[in-house]
C-alpha cells in the first residue's frame, strides 16, 4: 500500500478538529480540495495511512536527542549552561527536566487509540485495517516503554476515552506496564508483514523492540528479585530473530548510517531534505568545518580508553600492545570509525562547496583546540571529536540544516548484544553460544583474536559485554539507559568528572598526553532519579496520581 503525500500540511493543520469530531456534515466536501471531512479521512486508505504516519513522528528519538550522549561517560557538550550539563550537574525536577515526554506521550496515545475506535467501523479493506493496526499497536507498545523506562509504572490508557469518562487515571505497577507493552506487541507481530521497508514496523521490527524490552525488564533496575524466567524470555525472544537469518552485521562501519539499504538496520527514523532533516554533520565537527555551529560531541577519555586493542585486549591488559606514546595506534575498527583524534583526517565546509579535508590538531596551541582563545568554547575541551555516522562528503550542512542520514533506531548487533547479556544473565556460566555472538561483533571491527570458549565465568563475562555494549553502540542513545536499568548510574557517573587530554606537541613532533577531568564539578545521578518525577502540572491534573519516591 502507498500513501499519498498531497495536501499532507492541510491534513495535519486539520487533524485536531478531526480528533474532537467537531466537523459539519458540509463542512468539507471532495469538491473542495483545499478541506477534508472526518468520514474521508478514515474512509480512505491513503489518508488513514497519513494519520499513522505522523504517530511515526510522535516519537522523540533521533538525531536531535543527541544531548543523551553529553549525559553518561561518553561525551560532552562544550557550552556551560546548556541542557545537558545542567542535567550532569542534578539541576532538573519535577518543573523542569528536558528529558520529560509525559504530555507528548499521552497526546500521542489519544491519537492511537482514536485510531482503534475508528477502525471498528471504517470501511477500508480488512487486510489494510489489519496491517495500519498492527503498526499502531507496535507503536503504542514504544511509547508506553518509553514511559516506563522513565517513570516506571504509568497510567494505561488502552483506549479512546469519552467526555463522560474518568480521565483522571491512577498509575499502573511497572509491571502491569511492562505485561501491557508486551501484550500490545503480540498484537503487532499477528498483525504485521514478515517484512517492510526499514521505516515501518514488521514482524522482525516487532522481534527486535520485544527482545529490548524483555531485557530491560529483566535488568535490575526493574527485576530487584532477579527472577530469571525474565533473562530465559529475553534470550529467548533475541535469539529467535537471531535464527530468521535476515540480518547481518554490515562489514563497513563507515558507511553504515550512510547506507540506508543496509544488512543491520532493522528500523530507522527516515529524513529527506528539505523537508526533514538534522544536524548531526555540523555539530559534531571543529569550528574550522562546524558551518555555524559545533561543540555538541567532544568524546570523553572514558569512552576513548574502552575501546580495545586490535587483538581484543583491553589497553591495561598484560599483552595487549598499547604503546601510551602512541595511544591511537592498533586500534579496533570502531576506534577510527567513530572518534575523531589529533592527526585524524576529517572532511567537512566552511559555507558550502567546495569539500576540504583536514589534519586535526587537537593539541595546546592547535587550531582545533585553543588556537584562538575567543573561539575555544566552540572547540573540543575533551581532546577528541567524532565522526560516528558523519557523513563526510556533505557540503551543505549549515547551522542545524543540511543532514540526512537515517538514525537507526534498532539494529543488529543490539540484538546480538541484548541475546549474550540475557543468556549469560540467565546461565550459571556462558556458553558457546554467547561467545559465538561477541565474536561476530569483535571480527567485525577487525580484532584478531576470538574470545575462546570457557575462558570466562559469568561475572569476566558481564564486563565484557559491557564494555562491548558502551563501544559499539557509543553515540547512539543507549549508554545513559543501560547504566539506569543496571543501576550503575550511582557509581560510575554519580561524583565523578568526565576524563578528557591535553596534548603538547614537542619540539621534536612527538606529542605528550596529560589525562585531566573536563567537568568542572562531580556529577550527581542519585537513588530517587533511577525513576524520573512526574511533571508537577500532571500531578495538579490527575489527583489519582502518586509521585515517585524522592522527588
């Protein structure tokens, strides 16, 4: 089925008077283009199909989110005040906190459960009414998880509430969220093709969100019990999508956000200029090639020192060939694919064409560092930039214009990953299995040496996948999750500064490296904010609903 784009901007400038049913019967005919009736807008196929399309967009994740990266021990944003270092810093509440999605939640949920009601009675195709739900029920099921993974248990609101109803809905338990999100995405699977383009949900799409969501379900942050049924689900549910055989690892980590074609990409947020788009290729960057905007993602030390060597070995292990002299040499692949060092090559603009390829000098007196005192704020202060789904032949980026590039929502090797952590959680020692999946992540960046089978206990094991977990999905919105649902985020953020370089060039063209905290004060992460606080003004909306603990 396709979905027309005519009259796209009128149809969602109209939607809210199609949402309240308040239309006259004359008030919009087919004779007059310029209008849509509520009958034509869930009586015809391709206007249904818009509708869903912009529950699509109701979700916040994407290339704009990318201050989740400034938050955890991956990377820091350059400018003081700014939303993610008042949130590094504990300055955010119940009034203010920039992570908050309650209202755009909950107005997202009303539209899909109008969207169930009115599909009890239009008259579209069965099997396109099957199909558009199976979407909206795949959709419902993020939002709510979501919500849950920062509020624990919410309102369920599993349907289109009348005027005469109680609108003021008490919280369900986080488990009763949880039971509800796996049940909207049982609903979805039935529903679903076994395949759809990269953008839309399917059969593996659905696979995909319910092997994440059975995982963080079995995390302790949400499993204090540490019941295990819930670690067999979730390896259970991965490895079944694992065993469709449809996905592969993409061999070229340069290319893959690039590629929109890709083996790895299970789900990805689409954008096409002009009509959609980001800034992922400008704010990332230098000021030399920034284009009117850059210091959003100077990575940390922290996140630098846990990439491995190319023969698999940690820079502190015995063997692993590190030379601190030469700190950027023998590298995994991801290394260079995705941090930005000094001596690194990096392609960008300065006002659009021509291209021009840089040698980063990211050292006391450098260009891309301190050069210009009036411009440092805009340069790293961590010593390293990043290049992780740059797109290094764009020259017409500009400010927060000019990038395409799909994020990608849902891949591979997180399937991968989520199957090795719930099994070996699961396990009472890892087995084949598990080191077979960390070995196809680990060829991939081109390390040398397998992780043997049997050489590891169940807790070596955890560190590893870990750490491979903080590498490979680096940059992608993942980290600051994972260190809540471990709840790790009390020891390894709370008190502690982001690591970052400063390098001296030598008289001889050698450099020397100086390892130093960026943030200027600890950081706070602690107990009450596992669970975020329910916005104030909802509390003062909905007298049935209970603050979480602490705030």
């Amino acid at each position: 089925m396709s979905y027309t784009h005519k009259n796209v901007f009128l149809f969602f400038s109209i939607v809210a008077l199609v949402v309240a049913a308040s239309c006259k019967k004359d008030f919009l005919n087919r004779q007059n283009p310029e209008a849509i009736s509520a009958d034509e807008v869930w009586n015809d196929a391709d206007l249904v199909g818009l509708y869903v399309n912009k529950i699509y967009n109701d979700r916040t994740e994407g290339w704009g989110q990318h201050f989740y990266n400034n938050i955890t021990d991956e990377s820091r944003s350059t400018y003081p005040g700014n939303e993610p270092n008042q949130l590094l810093i504990g300055q955010w509440d119940d009034v203010n906190n920039p992570m908050d999605i309650w209202g755009a939640a909950y107005t997202s949920i009303r539209r899909m459960n109008e969207f169930f009601y009115r599909m009890e009675t239009s008259p579209l195709a069965a099997e396109i009414k099957e199909q558009l739900s199976g979407e909206v029920y795949f959709l419902r099921a993020f939002m709510y998880f979501d919500l849950v993974k920062r509020y624990g248990g919410v309102p369920v609101i599993d349907h289109f509430q009348g005027i005469d109803e109680d609108l003021e809905v008490a919280r369900a338990t986080t488990e009763e969220t949880f039971v509800f999100i796996l049940a909207d995405l049982d609903r979805a699977y039935e529903r679903l093709p076994d395949t759809a383009p990269k953008s839309k949900a399917s059969k593996a799409t659905v696979l995909a969100l319910k092997g994440r969501v059975l995982l963080y379900w079995a995390s302790p942050l949400f499993n204090p019990e540490n019941e295990q049924e819930r670690w067999q689900q979730a390896a259970e549910v991965n490895k079944q999508l694992i065993d469709l055989g449809e996905y592969s690892l993409y061999d070229n980590l340069n290319d893959l956000w690039l590629n929109t074609s890709n083996t790895e990409s299970i789900f990805q947020i689409e954008y096409k200029l002009p009509e959609k788009y980001h800034d992922w290729d400008a704010v990332v960057k230098p000021l030399v090639l920034a284009n009117n905007t850059a210091g959003y993602g100077s990575i940390l030390q922290n996140l630098v020192d846990a990439f491995p060597m190319v023969n698999g070995k940690s820079i502190h292990e015995e063997g692993s060939g590190y030379d601190a002299q030469n700190p950027y040499v023998g590298r995994d692949k991801r290394f260079y694919a995705f941090v930005a060092y000094n001596g690194a090559k990096m392609k960008g603009t300065t006002s659009g064409p021509p291209l021009k390829e840089i040698t980063l000098e990211i050292y006391r007196g450098g260009r891309d560092y301190d050069q210009d005192p009036s411009t440092i704020i805009y340069n790293t202060t961590t010593g390293y930039y990043t290049i992780k789904a740059v797109n290094q032949e764009n020259t017409i980026y500009r400010g927060g214009f000019g990038s395409d590039q799909p994020w990608i929502e849902l891949r591979y090797a997180e399937v991968l990953l989520n199957f090795a952590e719930a099994q070996n959680e699961y396990l009472s020692a890892p087995d084949p299995t598990i080191y077979e999946v960390l070995n196809l992540i680990r060829r991939r960046a081109g390390i040398t040496q397998d992780l043997e089978v049997g050489t590891f206990t169940k807790d070596q094991m955890r560190t590893i996948i870990r750490n491979e977990r903080y590498v490979e999905l680096c940059l992608e919105h993942k980290r600051y999750w994972d260190l809540r649902r471990w709840k790790l985020a009390t020891s390894i953020l709370n008190g502690q500064r982001g690591m970052g370089v400063v390098i001296t060039k030598n008289d001889d063209g050698s450099f020397s490296y100086d390892y130093q905290p960026v943030d200027p004060q600890p950081n706070v992460f602690t107990e009450k904010m596992y669970y975020m606080p329910i916005p104030r003004s909802e509390l003062t909306k909905n007298r049935k609903l209970a603050q979480n603990e602490g705030w």
